[in-house]
C-alpha cells in the first residue's frame, strides 16, 4: 500500500479542511504553521515572505517579513464594474497597492498581513467572488475564453464556466465559518460527494473555449474542454486530458505533458464528464508523492487505452471518439465590434501587474476611473491583459482619451512581442521560485524586440513565457520559447512550441546566465530569417529543423542533457 504525504495525512484530520485555522488566525503573530499553512490554499491564500529582505534580517537576527498572497476565484475572468472597485479598494487597504492578474484569468493580492487577511477574504465576499478554492487540491478557477463576442457560441462558453465553477465547489462550510463568521448548522449536509474526504491528490484544472479560440491554451489542463459548434448550435464538446505544465528540474520522471483529446460528449452530458474526469483522479492520482499527483501521470503510467476504458465506466457510457481539433488564436486587443452595437478595448497589462508605475504610467487609476465612469465591464484574460467590454460607441473616444492622459501603453503603441509576453511573479514573493521572472519582463522583452527588429522580424507573431522556477505558471512549455529559472541568475531554454499551443517546446540550452539570454537567440533569430518558410512561426521553424541544427547555430553551447 502506498504511504500517504504528509499532506494527505493532513487532509485526513482536518476536520473538512478546518484544522486549527480559526485559532491561528485569532492568536495573532505573523505566520502559521505548516498544517495552517496547506489548509489556507483550499481558501485562497498562500503564505509567502518577503525574500529581498529574508538573508539580511537572519544575519541581523530578525525574523522573516511574512505575508499572504490572496487569489480571487472568478470563472472566466468576468468582473462588473462594481466588483473591480472592490478590490481596487482592497489592494489599498489589505495589500501592497497593486493588483495582479493571473493567467488562469483570476487576481492575484499581495503583501497582506496575517491580521488583514480574514477581513480581506470578507471585502472579496462583499463583491460577491470568492476566494475559496482558488488554490488546494480541488478544481481550481474555470478558464473559459475571454472573447467577448455577443454571439450563441460564446455566451454558452461563458455560462458553461459559471455552471462549472458551481457545480465543482466544496461542500465544506468551513470557508464560510472560518472568514465569514458563519453559524456552524449540524443539519447541513457537508459529505464531500464528488471529491472524497480527502479531496484530490493534487489541484485540477479545467478550461473551456471554443474551437477557434484557444486564448486560454486549453490542451494545457487536467481536462480542456473544446465546444463544437454549427453556427449557433452546440453539437456538443471534446473532452482533452491530462495536461499539465509543472515538472521539477533533474527529475525525469516529472515533465509537462499537453492533453489528450480522448472523447467526444453530447451538449447535456458535460457535467457527466467533468465529474468522471474528476473522480477517475480522485481514486487513480497518487497520493504518496505530490510531485506525481496530477492527471498526466495517472494517464502515462497506465497507458491512454486503460484511460479510455476507465473513464467509460466513471462516466457510463462508452466513449465517442473525438474529431480533429483546429485551434487558432484570435487577436483580443485594441478595438473589436462585440456583434451587439457596443465595443470591446482589450488592454495590454506588463506581466499582468495593475498597478500606477513610477514612469508615469498609471493604468490602475485609469482602469478606477472607467469603472467609476462608464457603463462598461472588465474581462480578463489569460495573457494577462484587460478587455474593457460592453462600450457604447459614443463612449469609445472618451475612454480611449482618458487612458491616454493617464500614459498607458495601448496595443499599437506595442510589439507582437511584448502584446504576448507573459511572465509569473517570482521573486520577491513566490517561495518557489529560483531567480526572477516579472522583474525582467520588461528588460526581456525590450531584448528580444531588439533582436527581432536587427533581424528584419520585428511584425512576426511571436509568444515568450518566462517563469521563475520549473513549475510552468506562464505556461513556459507550450509557447515559441520559455525562459525557465533554472537556479539564482540563470534560465533553461526552451524553444520549438507553437503560438496556437498544440506543441510542447524542448530544452535548448541550460544554465544560461541571465546577462547571455538574449544573445543567445541572436544566431537563432538569424537563421529563421534566412531559412525560415513564408509566415513560418519562431517555434515551428525550431521544431521543423530539430536541435542538433539549431545547438550549431547556438555556438554549440551546454547541450540540453
């Protein structure tokens, strides 16, 4: 029999994921402990410390600057202008002034306090979103595509998500008794029916998008959902599995994986998958190592023909084989006719930081001042952009002009690759990351935009993904390049994905110090533009030419072994 984790021991005793957690959060002080410290993910927040200041408070004898990251659970990246002024007040109040978009379309709090962060999970309840189980091993925030297209198709998407989003949560009242206050009712049922008392052996995630629109990387979730339409009618959904992104560095046996299209399900049977999905890893994932814990392992391990057969008797009924998925990109920022009268504005966000910059540009007073003044609503999206939707045309000038006064960048005024960049928090924040990632976003993509330029590709549709540490928050793996903290000051490489996110990248080069990254696709960019095909993405003219060509091209520099 497999020894559980320590973790599943935990979930185990939590007493439905409440723990010591009301306790701790009463006692004061400025951290919690290593139970505390698993259990609060279920809810939303994940403590961190400052890491800037960690090395020099221990050789002062000072104890480490703790803080919470808060996450904001919202399917599909809707928000109402109301909701946004919430927590534009909220990052005032509980955090550090900022807000951060995630690339699963959520919001992301920093820097709160262990004080602040019971009243900062009721301001987000008073906006009606939540933040319980935007983290812990549950299915967490349904990605659905941001495209606000005011047709049949994308309205079913989007209410799709909500009824997702509904039907997933934990029966649990713990969330609301532990932040909320609530009255503990011992008539309340709480048996945790889909997920087991001990919940998943490691988070879930889902995404749902229609099959021209694969702005939210769909294959790269536990279970993508790809809805089939004829004009404005539903045919029904191809369900993809086992995608997933986090590997460790030096452990093969970790590695991301894309998913599987394995089935094709009629319009009033996407609850019955999901649910089959869902159960299929609540009893096969593996609850002893957690770095092995995710669908992708469950499905590699036992092979793709145990899985259909398997997924059948949860879901009961044999399998539909899927048809071939087409996938595309749409471009979502700038202008666009919604189809209804009114217009979207998508905003290009840097590293998905809202925040007022200290070069003048002030995109959270901008983003404040609309909300107050217009009758709009915001959805974000998973390249970390904003798309103000619902415009009246008479409304199109003002709001333009009154981003304009406040100096923020709109989408002409950018690169294709700084519009598609993406890049996780990491340092200082994140304990999990090896060296920096938002921090360098801009020095990256101002390097590569001057590589593109020399090379005569500068209007070339290109997507960089840059993270901190291995774990793919940004998606690394599955755009043209990810740039991957390998240790302090150094990344992997990866190249050779595609920008419609159907092909994982390879490791190219590793251990590349920061100040050598970009000089490293100098040879690189040069040889896609005098080799490359007509139109012939960066990505797909690294796989076409393989890795042996292109580490000659790279000066024959640290092999990807």
């Amino acid at each position: 029999m497999t020894k559980l984790s320590a973790v599943e021991t935990m979930k185990t005793e939590s007493h439905g994921l409440r723990g010591r957690l009301a306790e701790e959060l009463a006692e004061g002080g400025i951290q919690v402990s290593e139970d505390a410290y698993n259990l609060l993910k279920f809810h939303g927040s994940y403590e961190q410390f400052d890491r800037d200041t960690a090395t020099w408070r221990k050789q002062h004898g000072q104890e480490k600057e703790y803080q919470f990251m808060l996450r904001v659970r919202m399917p599909g990246g809707r928000l109402t202008p109301d909701q946004y002024l919430g927590l534009d007040r909220l990052a005032d109040d509980r955090a550090n002034h900022t807000i951060r978009i995630t690339t699963r379309q959520g919001i992301q709090f920093h820097g709160i306090l262990k004080g602040d962060l019971k009243p900062a999970i009721a301001a987000v309840n008073h906006t009606m979103l939540t933040t319980m189980s935007a983290c812990g091993d549950v299915v967490r925030n349904i990605m659905a595509s941001p495209t606000p297209r005011r047709d049949a198709a994308h309205a079913r998407i989007e209410a799709d998500a909500r009824l997702l989003s509904e039907h997933l949560k934990v029966k649990s009242r713990a969330y609301y008794q532990i932040f909320l206050d609530e009255a503990p009712n011992p008539e309340l049922d709480e048996t945790e029916t889909l997920y087991g008392p001990t919940y998943l052996p490691r988070k879930f995630k889902i995404g749902i998008t229609t099959e021209n629109d694969n702005t939210i990387d769909v294959l790269t979730n536990d279970l993508g959902i790809v809805a089939h339409f004829d004009g404005d009618v539903l045919r029904g959904y191809t369900a993809c599995v086992g995608g997933g992104l986090g590997m460790t560095h030096n452990k093969p046996r970790t590695y991301p994986r894309l998913a599987t299209p394995i089935a094709f399900v009629q319009p009033d049977q996407l609850i019955a998958i999901v649910d089959a999905t869902i159960k299929l890893q609540r009893d096969h994932g593996d609850r002893g190592d957690r770095r092995r814990a995710r669908l992708k392992y469950v499905i590699d391990d036992r092979g793709l023909p145990w899985m259909r057969e398997t997924l059948a008797q949860y879901f009961g009924a044999p399998l539909a084989e899927p048809p071939a998925l087409k996938l595309g990109v749409p471009d979502l920022l700038g202008w666009h006719e919604q189809g209804d009268g009114l217009w979207w504005l998508g905003v290009p966000v840097a590293a998905g930081r809202i925040a007022d910059f200290p070069d003048g540009a002030e995109l959270r007073t901008a983003l404040r001042a609309i909300a107050q003044g217009f009758p709009i609503n915001y959805t974000l999206t998973p390249q970390q952009d904003v798309l103000i939707t619902d415009i009246a045309p008479d409304d199109r000038t003002r709001i333009e002009d009154l981003l304009r006064r406040h100096h923020v960048a709109l989408a002409e005024q950018l690169s294709p690759m700084a519009q598609y960049a993406l890049s996780c928090p990491a340092l200082p924040t994140c304990g999990l990351a090896l060296t920096e990632a938002e921090r360098m976003h801009a020095e990256m993509v101002d390097g590569f935009d001057a590589l593109l330029t020399k090379h005569g590709l500068s209007e070339r549709r290109i997507s960089v993904r840059i993270t901190g540490c291995p774990n793919g928050c940004a998606r690394t793996y599955a755009g043209d390049i990810g740039i991957v903290g390998r240790m302090p000051g150094f990344y992997a490489l990866f190249v050779g994905g595609d920008f419609e996110g159907t092909r994982l990248n390879f490791k190219l080069l590793e251990k590349v110090p920061h100040a050598a990254v970009i000089s490293s696709f100098d040879p690189l960019f040069e040889a896609w533009a005098r080799e490359g095909h007509a139109n012939e993405g960066f990505g797909d003219y690294c796989s076409r030419v393989g890795i042996e060509k292109l580490l000659t091209y790279a000066g024959g520099a640290r092999s990807a072994a």
